[in-house]
C-alpha cells in the first residue's frame, strides 16, 4: 500500500491590517468571521451605548486613558468586564429603570464595529476612535468599574480603588443616565404640539 501524501495546503489569504493591529497591538479578540472587524465584548472590556450628544456631557466622569468610540450617532464607553451585567441594576438603584434612556450595554457574547485604529484612513461612517486605547498598556485598569469594597479582615482593596487610574462606574451610569434623560427631554420639546 502506498503511502498518502496529505493535499498541499491553500495559501492563506493575507489577513486584514485591522483585525491585526486589534489582536498583534493590543492583545483584543475579533470575530471570526468575514467582513467589518467586529470586536467581541465580555472578555478584555464590556461596552456601554449611548446617544453621542449625552455621551459627550459624560466624557468628564471617565478617567483620562479610557477608550471611548463613536460609531454615527452612538457613542460607546468602554467599561470593566461585568460592567454590562450591572447596568439593569444600576439604573434600577439610582432610580432610572423605569425611563427610556437609549442607554444600553454590550457584554458577554456581544459584537461591537472595531473603530478605526488612530492615524488610519477608514471608511465613511465606520466608527473612530474618540479615545483610543494605547497598544502596548492593558485596558483593564483605565476602565471604570464598581468601587472597590475592603477585602474581608480589612487588608488592602481591590484592583480600580485608586481614582487617576481609572473610574466609578456607578458615577459614570448615573452621568450617563442623566444626559440621555437630558436629551430625550430636550428632543421631545422640539416636537410640535397636536391638537385634536
């Protein structure tokens, strides 16, 4: 019986300089699949999406390295992983959760656009970078997060307790929830008034 020889491999197409720059420089997972480099949530960072116009008045509440994106009419703030999982609760505590904020989060098994990476040409309407983040430095630590809480006997904090670093997530998502409250309100009284 002759030996088999295996089929010689296809060559393997050139891959995109984007999805590079997201896996090589800065250590972030894409989706596998074709098309727009979609950046997956819930691993390195959690997303929160909001009305560009209030994000903009929330900029402030966000320390200064963390990664912010504009896509249209959308602003995304990333936040700490499990970031997304406490929005509903968040909004409830600060007694939001009954207002239509247009305030929502991307989290575990979530997808976002892969903004531009910073000095790159990209295609009209894709998303850009407001913030970007810097290859070579983790994320993890410029992301807002809950505050920490002392650890049991009382011994030290935990990661994100110093405030130059990064941010309170809760001071963030009620800033957040207040300019979408802000806007909302502002888009609804530019609306004409009807009469029956």
């Amino acid at each position: 019986m002759a030996p088999t020889v295996p089929q010689p491999r296809t060559p393997v197409e050139q891959s995109d300089p984007v999805r590079q720059w997201y896996e090589n420089e800065l250590g972030w997972a894409t989706a596998p699949e074709p098309g727009p480099v979609r950046l997956l949530t819930g691993l390195r960072f959690d997303v929160l999406e909001l009305p560009a116009e209030a994000g903009f008045a929330a900029l402030r509440h966000l320390g200064p390295k963390a990664p912010v994106a504009l896509r249209g009419e959308t602003m995304r703030l990333l936040v700490t992983v499990g970031g997304a999982d406490e929005l509903p609760g968040l909004l409830d505590w600060l007694e939001w959760g009954d207002i239509p904020l247009g305030l929502t989060a991307v989290g575990a098994g979530g997808r976002i656009d892969a903004p531009t990476p910073p000095g790159w040409s990209g295609s009209r309407g894709a998303a850009v970078w407001l913030r970007p983040p810097e290859p070579g430095r983790e994320v993890e630590p410029t992301l807002p997060a809950l505050p920490s809480l002392p650890t049991v006997g009382g011994g030290g904090t935990m990661p994100h307790s110093d405030p130059a670093v990064g941010s309170d997530l809760v001071r963030l998502v009620d800033t957040a929830a207040t300019q979408c409250h802000r806007v909302r309100l502002r888009r609804r009284s530019r609306q004409p008034l009807a009469f029956s």
